[in-house]
C-alpha cells in the first residue's frame, strides 16, 4: 500500500476512499479525509523522521491527527509507512452513575491511560480501582466478584494466561516482586478493560438499576413505604 506526499504537497493514499476510524470525538466509525498536509519543500530541508497529518472525520468534522513514519526521501516524493499512530483515541464509555465517587474517578483516570496507550499505567489504575471497589463492599463483595470473574472466564474463553495476568493485577496486590504487578502488552490491557467494566456493571450498575426498577414499580403500585432511597449516589 503506498502513502507518499508529491512535489506539490498532495497526500496519495492507494485505500484513501476507504480509511476509516473510530473518531475520537464522536466515537462514529466514519471515513476521514486529508484537510493539513506538511509542506512538501519543508520536509525535504529537515527530514524528520515522522510527520503528522490532519484528517476531517466525515461523521461530525472533528480534526484527527494521524502520525506516520517517513519511509523514503525521494526526489519528488516523501513516502510514508503505511501504518499510522492515532494521536487521540475515543474514550471508553461507562455508566458512572451508581459507582462510589471515589471509584469513578479512579476508573476514568484508568481509562484516560488505556486511550493514551499506557497500558501498564492503566493496569495499576485498574488496581486502585479494584482496591476502592473492595473496601466499599467488604470481603464478601470481594469474594462474589471473583466468582464472577471465573464466570468471565468461562463465557469468554480466556486462556490461562490472560486470567492469570487479570487476577494478580486485581486479586493479587500483595505477592513480591513482578508477580505482584506483571508487564502487560496491548491485548492483556484490551481483556483488563473489558473484564473491569464488567466486573464493575455486575458489582453496581445492574444492581442500581435493578433497586431502581423495583422502587419505581412499588411507587406506581401504590405502596410508597416499600419505596427507599437507593445506596451510593443518585446521579
């Protein structure tokens, strides 16, 4: 696949009708378009290494920048490496509302770090989360949520060791040395992620919705003594 700027400053791009994207603004999966090409005399005089580019997401016209490795300096044409690194990634989505506030902010901090591509960063973020999960439930919390996270295990299919890595980032902050916290590459991080938000929508979100179904089914019945505030916070 070739990707090279011309001598006029003209981006060519082999799959350009069909470069597409999840927009981190709009987190549509929508093709972009090339509006900010670098200068093509410019990048002849200083060479970088990489350039950067600026695309228009067709869904909601955000800006996206895209960075590429320059392959070759040709004499009538800088070619770029196909592959391209997203400067700003969409954010994981969550329903906030029924976790404590204190996991909330942990948990879009560990978010902000896996759209960064921190990804060991977000696995320590992840063990705070867990660690303020755990003390607001007790150990009987704690204990019901690693039933359910070899339920996760069964129904996804994990390997042995995407668990294992899952479990002592989150069940297993006390072992020495690296086994306490094991390096994690980007899919580990992908299943931390996705096993997190569903240990997290088990542990509060079905739950507040639930509580908050049957207060509402009580109140329409009739029976407003049976109605209770619902526990953590209300928005």
């Amino acid at each position: 696949m070739a990707v090279f700027i011309d001598s006029s400053g003209r981006l060519h791009h082999d799959q350009d009708s069909g470069l597409a994207l999840h927009c981190p603004h709009c987190q549509v999966l929508a093709h972009i378009t090339p509006v900010s090409v670098p200068d093509f005399n410019a990048l002849q005089q200083h060479k970088p290494a990489q350039v950067g580019l600026v695309y228009r997401c067709e869904s909601c016209n955000a800006p996206v920048f895209l960075r590429f490795a320059v392959k070759v300096y040709a004499g009538s044409r800088v070619e770029l490496a196909p592959n391209f690194v997203e400067l700003e990634r969409p954010r994981e989505r969550f329903n906030f509302t029924y976790l404590p506030e204190d996991a909330e902010a942990l948990l879009k901090e560990a978010f902000a770090c896996f759209s960064a591509a921190c990804y060991n960063a977000f696995a320590s973020m992840c063990r705070r989360v867990a660690q303020c999960v755990f003390a607001d439930l007790g150990e009987d919390g704690k204990l019901a949520l690693y039933g359910e996270l070899a339920n996760i295990r069964q129904l996804a299919e994990l390997d042995d060791e995407s668990f294992a890595v899952v479990r002592k980032i989150l069940f297993d902050p006390d072992a020495p040395g690296r086994a306490a916290m094991p390096v994690i590459d980007a899919f580990q991080a992908g299943v931390l992620l996705e096993v997190v938000k569903d240990l997290l929508y088990q542990a509060y979100v079905r739950r507040g919705r639930l509580q908050q179904a049957m207060m509402v089914r009580r109140y329409f019945s009739g029976d407003e003594s049976k109605v209770t505030p619902l526990p953590g916070r209300s928005a």
